[in-house]
C-alpha cells in the first residue's frame, strides 16, 4: 500500500527536477545568445559604415628611402599615423614597434655609409700600395657587415608597417570596395628584388593584373612605369655585381705595376659606387609607383593626392572614439 504514494513521489521529484532544469537550460540558451549577439555586434567592423569618416593612409619612400606618411593626402608623423591605427590595438602597438626597429636600421646603415666613405677617403688619400689596399679592405667589409644587418630590419620593417597600413585601409574603407583589394609585397631575389602582387593569398601574374585594371589605364600607366623600373634595376644589379667582382678580384691578386692598380682599380670603385646608387634609386621610385597605382585601383576617387605642405599639428582621434568602437 506504500509503493504508490512513493513511487508519486519519486515521479513529483523528477518532474520538478526536470522543470528546475528546463528554466536554467533557457536561462542559460539566452545568456549564450546575448552573448553571441554582443559579440557579433562588438566584432562586425563593417557594418553601419563604422569607420566611413577615419581617412586613408599612405605612404612613399624619399631620397633617402625613409617612408613619409599621409593622411589623407596631408603629411604626418608617425605618432600621429598610429593615433588612427588605435581601432586595432595590437597594430598600433607593432607599428610602433617597426618604427623603433626602422630607426636602429637606419643608424647602423648610416654607420655603414660613413665607414664606406671614410675607408674610400683613405684609399684616394694614401699611397696606392698592397700595404695599403688591405686595410682599406678590411675597414670597407666591416662597413658591410654593418649594412647586412641593418638593411634587413628597415626592409622588413617597412614591409611590415605596409601591411599594417594595407590593413587600417581596408578596415577603413571596406564599403566602398565593390572589387578585389590589391596587395603589394617586395621579395629580395639573389640579385635586386621583384614586386610582387596579390588579391588576398593569392600572387597574381601580369597578364591577371592587366585584366583586372585594364579599365584604369591611369592606374595602369604608372604599374607599367614601375615594371621598366624594375628591368632597369635588373641590369643595373647584374652590371654592378660584375664591378665588384672585378674589383675584389684585382683587390686580392698581386699586381706587378703600382700604376696599374692607379688606373684601373679607383675607376672600378667609383663605378661600383655610382651602379648602386643609381639602381638604389631606381628601386625606390619602382616601389612608390606601384602603391601609388594600387592605392588607385583600391580607392579610386577617394584617393586624397598627395599635397606639398609640411606636416600639420593635430592631437588626432580621441581616446573616447576608440573605447566606443569595441
């Protein structure tokens, strides 16, 4: 006779139980959901045209290729290049940290230079003599060794911060790209280097690139500029890596007539010196023309030109601004 209410209420427990357990689930399903949405919401960069009125950033390489940075269109600083660059924290931070490494490459390449023209200084101001050519070598390889480490870290910082910017572009102005997002990247070959472009992942040959922008022939005309650059720079390299060679060579074997080293070898160097520079040149205007005719292609009419003005005093966006973004 007592198996009934028992078993009642054993069936009573389980039934609240189930129900206790049904709410939280709910509970617990909304939290999720709300959760879920935030983050959506907190994460969808490019919806509502959130960040339709940050500008472009640009940038080109000078003389002495340093890059020089723009918004639009106006030249700035660095600091305030990495004001904007805030609505991605963790690239800010980075950039700030190329720039750091960009300014110790520079400082070793610039001690390279130096050593190169004080041990060239002694070459043209000493007795043509083995005795005294092999100081004069000596002191010129310790000047390379300085260049071979500080050229990497502005190459690859620059590179660096040329994605990053590629990246704050495209965040900035996703809804006014209704095609592909070009993508430039410098790749250092054995002799000179080759640029290369790419749609997302994907490196694009010529004949692809001419597809894409054959509607843009401005846009194209400076690309087709930046190629006959880049063949010039091919032969410069090839020409200048026979001089030193030659000059290394007449450096290392003896020589029987003092004369001969005064006739042929300071030729050699200067010319060496000169291929250099000229394909230094070459190089860096190769670069500038093929961003310029990708951030063309990129942006079209909302490309700012670049204006001759010095660079404008401005504290930038506000902190506030970027605590609301996220």
């Amino acid at each position: 006779m007592w198996k009934i209410p028992i078993i009642t209420r054993v069936n009573s427990l389980i039934s609240f139980n189930t129900k206790i357990g049904a709410i939280f689930g709910i509970i617990i399903l909304g939290l999720f959901s709300a959760e879920l949405n935030a983050q959506n919401t907190s994460f969808d960069y490019f919806s509502d045209q959130r960040y339709a009125g940050y500008p472009l950033i640009t940038f080109k390489e000078n003389f002495f290729n340093q890059p020089v940075y723009f918004i639009d269109g106006v030249k700035s600083k660095p600091k305030e290049v990495r004001a904007f660059m805030e609505i991605m924290p963790g690239d800010a931070y980075e950039f700030g940290n190329n720039n750091t490494k960009l300014t110790t490459g520079y400082a070793l390449h610039y001690s390279s230079l130096a050593i190169g023209i004080g041990s060239l200084g002694f070459l043209l101001t000493s007795e043509l003599t083995p005795q005294n050519f092999r100081p004069w070598f000596f002191t010129s390889m310790s000047g390379m060794v300085l260049g071979m480490v500080g050229s990497p870290m502005i190459s690859n910082s620059k590179r660096r911060n040329s994605r990053l910017i590629e990246n704050y572009n495209y965040l900035i102005g996703r809804e006014s790209i209704s095609g592909p997002y070009l993508r430039m990247d410098v790749r250092f070959n054995f002799i000179g280097e080759k640029i290369d472009i790419y749609d997302g992942p994907n490196l694009l040959d010529k004949a692809r690139i001419r597809t894409l922008i054959d509607e843009k022939p401005d846009m194209y005309a400076d690309y087709q500029k930046a190629l006959n650059k880049q063949k010039v720079v091919l032969g410069l390299d090839l020409t200048g890596l026979v001089v030193n060679l030659l000059t290394l060579t007449y450096i290392v074997t003896p020589q029987s007539q003092p004369s001969t080293q005064t006739n042929l070898l300071i030729p050699l160097v200067f010319t060496g010196l000169g291929l250099g520079i000229a394909s230094n040149q070459f190089r860096r205007s190769a670069r500038n023309l093929t961003r310029q005719a990708l951030d063309m292609y990129n942006f079209g009419d909302r490309l700012v030109p670049i204006v001759r003005q010095p660079s404008m005093e401005f504290s930038g966006p506000s902190v506030t601004l970027f605590s609301r973004s996220f």
